[in-house]
C-alpha cells in the first residue's frame, strides 16, 4: 500500500494534480476538503472538537486503507490547525501496516499562486479563494507548519497539470 501525501500552500494545484494522478494511475483520490466538510458540520473550524475528529478521521481511513492494501492520494494543506504530531502519526498508522508513505510538495511562485486562488473551481469545496484573505492568513502565519519528510517537491509554476502527474507517477513508480 502506498499513500501519496501530496502537500502545498492554498491555490496550488494539489486537488487539480491529485485527479490527473488518479485518472493516470488508478489510485484512490482523498481530498482533504471532504473531511474538512463533513466534521465542519459539527464543530467550529480550528476547535479542539474539530481538531481531534478531523485527524481522528484521516487517521482511519488512512489506517484501513493500508490493512486492505488499498493504495491512495491524499491532499494536505499544512496549517497551523493542524496537530503537528499528525504527520508522524500517519507514517506510524501506515507503515503498521506495512504501507509507505510517499511524500510530494507542491510548489508555485507567489504570482502565479494568487492567480489561482480566485479561480471558480476553488469555491467548490469551500476552499479559501480570496487573494486578500489568503494574505491576511498567510502573514499572521496560518500557514506555518513544521518541514514534512522529505520527498519529491516539484514547482508546478509552469507545468500543465498533467504533466505534474506524470512526473509524480513516475517519482511513485521508483519508490
């Protein structure tokens, strides 16, 4: 089982790369907003109750996934409502059962990442899709998170989202 634990800053592509991989290579697509959605019904955005079922959440779907070898993509946007210990403990829930976890960082110039950020597909989920708000979180440092492990971090700036898929299928092919 393999979890594909691609990661960015808001307005990266991650959901738009993360359906081209899926398409390219049959994987499970996760995509964080529809956790963020379902246990925003219940608590506030950034409370402890949301806090706890949102990881409790991901941290189970994760674990069930690798104990029926069922290999995945996840989107993850690192913020600051984010435990820190979360990281480590998907690697833990993964390679227990005998899964690996695949990191991918996706990055984009600022330009271009706030170019993006008021596209209309953003709204669809609720995502953060005000050029204006996403720099107000981003200089009060919402989006600071500790460095994830090490894996393949590749600048999308200039690249179809197609060709960002095929690259990471390959770079997941390697692994």
């Amino acid at each position: 089982m393999k979890l594909v634990f691609l990661h960015g800053p808001p307005g990266v592509g991650k959901l738009t790369v993360g359906r081209e991989l899926a398409a390219l290579t049959d994987l499970g697509l996760f995509h964080n907003h529809l956790t963020v959605e379902l246990v925003s019904s219940l608590f506030l955005f950034g409370s402890e109750p949301f806090i706890f079922l949102r990881e409790q959440v991901w941290l189970a779907a994760f674990a069930e996934a690798a104990r029926n070898d069922v290999s995945l993509i996840f989107t993850f946007c690192p913020e600051r409502t984010v435990r820190e210990r979360f990281v480590q403990e998907t690697v833990n829930a993964v390679e227990a059962a005998g899964g690996q976890v695949i990191f991918i960082e996706l990055t984009c110039n600022e330009e271009e990442l706030e170019r993006r950020m008021e596209d209309a597909s953003r709204k669809e989920f609720g995502k953060l899709a005000s050029v204006e708000r996403y720099r107000s979180l981003r200089d009060a440092g919402a989006f600071q998170f500790p460095k994830l492990p090490n894996g393949l971090i590749l600048d999308v700036t200039a690249l179809q989202p197609g060709e960002s898929a095929q690259l990471i299928s390959e770079y997941i092919e390697s692994m």
